[in-house]
C-alpha cells in the first residue's frame, strides 16, 4: 500500500511522461485503425486495417516492456491470422470494391449497445485506477528470459495441453474442409476411379 | 506509466470489437471484430500483468503467460472458424450471417413442420398452402 501511496505522490496527471505519450499516441492510431475496421464496406480494406490495429497493440506490447508478447503478436497475428482472413475472404468471393451489404439492419442497436458498453466500461476503470502507476524502470518485466522461465517452471502443464488443442484445431480444420469436397468431388470422380478410392 | 491509458485503451478495443460482432454482416468480418475482441483482452492481461509484477511479491507472470495461451488459442478458433465458413459458402453459397436463418424462431403459428427452410421460403410455402 505505501508503493501505492508514494507513487501517487511522485506522479500527476498533468505531467505525462514521454512512454506515456508515445503510448497515447500510437493507441489512438491503434484505436482509429480498430474503428475503421469495423465500419468499412470494403472488405479487404478491413482486414489490411486490422493489420495497422494488431501492429500498433504490438508497438503498445513494447511499450509495457513486453518483448516477447510483441513478437509473438506481430508473427502470429499480423503473420499468419490476416492472412487467414485475407484467403478466407478470397475463397468466400468477397467483392473488391464496396459492398453495399457489410452492415447489417440492427447496426444502430449495435451502436447503443457499443457506446454504452464503452461509456460503462471506461468510467468503471478510470474510476478504479485513478491512483495507479505502472512502474517500468528496472529491468524489463516481460523479456524472453523471464516470460520463459515462468512458462516452462510454472506453466507447462497448461503449455503442453495447448499443443493438444491445438493439434486438435488442425486436424479440425484439415476434417472440415476435407469433407465438403469429398462430397463435391464424389459424382465426377466415383465412376471413374473407384479403385483409388478404395484403397485409400 | 499511469495504469489508466492502456486499460481504456483496452475498454475502446473490446467495445469496438463488440459494435463489429453486432453490426456485421458477413462471417469473416465477425472473425475479425472477434479477434479485436481477444487482443483488447491481451491488452488488458500484459499492462496488469506488469504492474503486478513490480507491486505483488510473486506472480508467476501468470498474465503473460494466459496472454501467449490466448493467443494460441485464439489461432485455433480463426483456423476452425474459417474452416466452418468455408464449409457453409461451399454449401449454401454464402458467407451472410443474416441469411442463415435455419435456427431461427419464427413466429407464424404453424411454421414447425418445415424447419430447414429459409424465411421467404417458409412464406412462399404459406403462400402456396394458402392457395392449395
């Protein structure tokens, strides 16, 4: 309670530190990009924005010295989740150019919803953490060393049960997609090759 | 770093996502206002997970560490979700969520016997019985 107490003190709100406006910064781009995001009626645009939101909650990873939270962000969400999206928007036929339909009727109840939502949730925590302050000297709380040493001494059980899950969504993902063109692909190629697929 | 900045930051991510969940119509938009959703979670999982780190004497880093299993997580469900959009395009032709009505209660008094028609269809069928 007294770190609480003397960091209150030695901190003001009026006063903002340089990583605090560089974390301004860049969470308004982050939350600008977020918004366009959602709001756009070009798909593929949507998902080349999310790219600019994910990228910037990397650079605000790097500012709460968590370094390797912000690789592993930038590598699998910016390297692999986008481009999922982006084949999966390809493969569905999404339009190039504007699609009238993106938004769907209700989006002024989604909108009440959202604002609400967000005017409780930010009141909610300004309010509770008026008087916090995240210590960031030292060494960093979130390095390679650290987040591995704590991984692999306290959390290698739950580790080891994600790489079941996730061996399970591939083989998931493989069944799923398989099944459909098996289905497809079954009243052009029962009759001519039968043998293969009898032996497969 | 005053706590405040990236858990509002946090907050305007999820609702964010939230306002993309409900207003959107095609199926891979939702995915990404989903992923929107987690990483505002992450967000908020890091900057606690640090302040905690330096204030609490042990931690077991544990936010970082359900942050990468988030993460994770979060690949497996855009994998298989892709995978169910995929199929449902493949079958029905479209990635629209407002048109995958199947399991939507209607309320016409005697719509029960044909559950695995689409809305219009089900009126036509009305239109038709109507006539017959």
């Amino acid at each position: 309670m007294t770190a609480f107490t003397t960091a209150a003190e030695t901190h003001g709100f009026l006063s903002p530190t340089g990583v605090e406006i560089a974390f301004l910064l860049v969470g308004l781009v982050t939350f600008g990009a977020a918004l366009v995001t959602v709001t756009t009626r070009q798909l593929v645009h949507a998902a080349l924005w999310l790219v600019v939101t994910l990228g910037g909650l990397a650079v605000e990873y790097l500012l709460l010295t968590a370094e390797f939270i912000a690789w592993v962000q930038v590598l699998i969400y910016v390297g692999s989740v986008v481009v999922l999206l982006l084949f999966g928007l390809m493969l569905t036929r999404a339009p190039i150019g504007r699609s009238p339909d993106a938004d769907s009727g209700n989006r002024w109840a989604a909108l009440t919803v959202a604002v609400a939502a967000a005017a409780a949730l930010v009141w909610v925590v300004v309010d509770a953490f008026r008087t916090t302050w995240i210590d960031l000297d030292g060494p960093a709380a979130g390095s390679t060393e650290a987040t591995g040493a704590s991984l692999f001494q306290n959390w290698v059980l739950p580790f080891e049960a994600l790489s079941v899950l996730l061996l399970a969504a591939l083989v998931g993902a493989i069944v799923l997609s398989r099944k459909a063109k098996a289905d497809a692909s079954t009243p052009s190629g029962a009759d001519t090759r039968p043998d293969t697929e009898g032996t497969r | 770093m005053h706590l405040a900045y990236p858990a509002v930051l946090s907050a305007l991510l999820f609702c964010t996502g939230l306002y993309g969940v409900l207003a959107r119509r095609n199926a891979i938009l939702v995915l990404m206002s989903v992923e929107l959703m987690l990483n505002a979670v992450n967000l908020n999982l890091v900057a606690f997970d640090v302040w905690l780190s330096r204030t609490a004497e042990e931690t077991l880093h544990s936010g970082q560490a359900l942050t990468l299993f988030t993460i994770a997580i979060a690949a497996a469900e855009i994998g298989i979700g892709l995978a169910i959009v995929l199929a449902v395009h493949r079958n029905r032709g479209t990635a629209d969520i407002d048109k995958l009505r199947d399991t939507a209660e209607r309320h016409d008094p005697d719509g029960t016997d044909h559950d695995a028609l689409t809305a219009e269809q089900s009126g036509e069928a009305q239109k038709a019985e109507a006539t017959a």
